[in-house]
C-alpha cells in the first residue's frame, strides 16, 4: 500500500497486512489533530464525529519511499515520546510513531486507493459531547483486549520474522 502527503512530494510504502485499523478518542489525539488542523493549507485528519483514524503498522513493514528529508516532529509536550510526524511542504499529518512501540499509526486519509475500514473506536470517553454514536463498529472507553492481542501478536511476529532493514520507516529530520 501506498501513502502520501497531499501535495504528493512525501511517499511512504507498507508491506503486507495492517495490523489493525481504529478511530482513537483520546484527548491527546484530539490535541494533536487540532493542532495539525490549525496548520496553514492542512487537510484534515479527525473524521466527522471528531476521532482520528489511524492504520497501525509494523515499523518494519513501512518506509519512506521518497521526500523523508521534508517531514517534521510534532510533539505535544517536550520529551514526550510520542510525535506525530507531519509533512513540511503541504502541513499533511503522516503519522504518530509511539517511539518505544513496534508500530505507527498513519492517518487513514493518507493512503491512496480503496480506504481500509475503521475496525473499532478506542478511548471513547474522551469523544466530544457533539460527536454522534456509531454503531457501525465497535466502541471502546479504554484500550480493548482485541487491540492490546493484535499488537502483542505483532510484536512476536517481527521477533520471529523480522522485514529486512531497509524496510525501516525513515526518520524524519529535524
């Protein structure tokens, strides 16, 4: 799969199959879109009841295929070890790297072609007031079991069939 900045300067590549695919509520990812929203020219990154998808990745299973050296680190507060990664020249949000995690979340939007399904909606007591219910898919206050097995079984996935390093997701400059 393919994704992209909106102006197309920045490409990444994932390999094989997302770990899982989530709409979070939670009031740090909340921040960070409205910050990344607040951003001159940027495309939106919340969905209409104000959830940010994201698609979750193997680090090792995706890579920056051209652009790297145009991507910046947000960061709510500072040491934090969670940035969201958003593309210098069309103020695009990439993705949100979890630096002591085996995965990234990259924005739904960003992928081109057919849109993976949201699977579930995390940290729903974070979700706004205006925000409707969904019942399209499952909805959780927390982190549920299901997420939290996914992301173990992607762990012991890279441990014993790690992607070459190459696959690596470039670090962005600063």
């Amino acid at each position: 799969m393919i994704a992209q900045c909106a102006c197309g300067k920045i490409e990444f590549e994932a390999a094989g199959r997302p770990i899982l695919s989530a709409a979070c509520f939670c009031d740090d990812c909340q921040e960070g879109s409205r910050q990344i929203e607040a951003l001159p020219g940027a495309p939106p990154v919340r969905d209409a009841d104000g959830g940010t998808p994201y698609v979750l990745y193997r680090k090792d299973r995706f890579r920056c295929s051209r652009g790297g050296e145009l991507l910046r680190e947000l960061r709510l507060r500072e040491g934090s070890p969670t940035k969201r990664v958003v593309a210098s020249c069309c103020n695009s949000g990439m993705y949100v790297d979890f630096e002591k995690g085996h995965w990234l979340s990259i924005y739904r939007g960003r992928f081109v072609g057919p849109t993976i399904p949201v699977e579930m909606h995390i940290q729903t007591r974070f979700k706004p007031q205006y925000a409707s219910a969904s019942t399209e898919v499952p909805s959780y206050a927390s982190f549920p079991v299901r997420l939290i097995v996914k992301l173990l079984l992607a762990r012991l996935a890279m441990l014993v069939h790690p992607m070459r390093t190459s696959r690596r997701s470039a670090p962005p400059e600063k």
